[in-house]
C-alpha cells in the first residue's frame, strides 16, 4: 500500500538520487498475455511510492491500453497527439502507460516529492542570483 515501507521479501537494488529501487523475487512478471521484462518498487523515504514496471514492443503497449481502458475506464489524458503516453488518474493512484513502461504512482507522495524537489531548485537557485 502507498507509503508502506518495503517488506521483508524485498530486495534493495539502488539508489537513484533520493529514491531507492526495490525488486521482489518470485513477483509474477506477466499482466495477462503481456511479458514483464522487470518490475520494481520506488521508496521515497521509505515509503512506497511507485511500481514500474517494463515491457517490449508496441503490440504489448497496445494490449497494455486495451486493458487498463477495461480496468480503468477510458483514460484521463494522452498527453499529446502522436505520443505515446496514457495517463489515468484515480484518487489515490497515477497510472501512466508509455512506449516500454507501466507505473502506478501514489498520487500524494509524489506530489510531495515533486513540491520538495521544486522548493530545493528554487533555494539553489537564490544562491546563484
């Protein structure tokens, strides 16, 4: 569940910045007939905050639209004509399908995220002015 910290069958892969990545052995690597190439969990302080999960070819980005528009609904955004990405937006939960990715984001904790990353870039920012 979003903010969770992660569980004890979890293993820690890297840190990227200040989000450390996560996998879990034995996770299913299959949604329906589309093949996972990988799949991990993202931590922002510790606390879940993102699944994402990869996949190959444009056939499995099809098939991926197709049923997440039958879980989901038809989708809330597709950021620009010509591109492929999908947004879904729930209330708790971001759900963004693009050419080779799956993730669904805690709508909150990345807000946070984003916000505190934003509020940094400003300080650093003032120093340089």
């Amino acid at each position: 569940k979003w903010g969770d910290p992660p569980t004890g069958d979890m293993v820690f892969k890297k840190s990227l910045e200040d989000l450390d990545i996560y996998s879990r052995p034995g996770d299913k690597m299959s949604i329906g007939d589309v093949e996972l190439v990988s799949l991990v969990y993202v931590f922002w302080n510790n606390k879940l905050m993102s699944v994402r999960m990869e996949y190959e070819g444009r056939k499995n980005y099809d098939l991926l639209k197709t049923i997440l528009e039958g879980l989901f609904g038809k989708l809330s955004k597709e950021v620009a004509e010509g591109y492929d990405v999908c947004l879904w937006f729930g209330a708790t939960t971001t759900i963004l399908l693009d050419e080779g990715s799956l993730s669904f984001s805690s709508r909150g904790l990345v807000n946070r995220w984003n916000e505190l990353r934003e509020k940094e870039a400003i300080e650093k920012a003032k120093r340089d002015l």
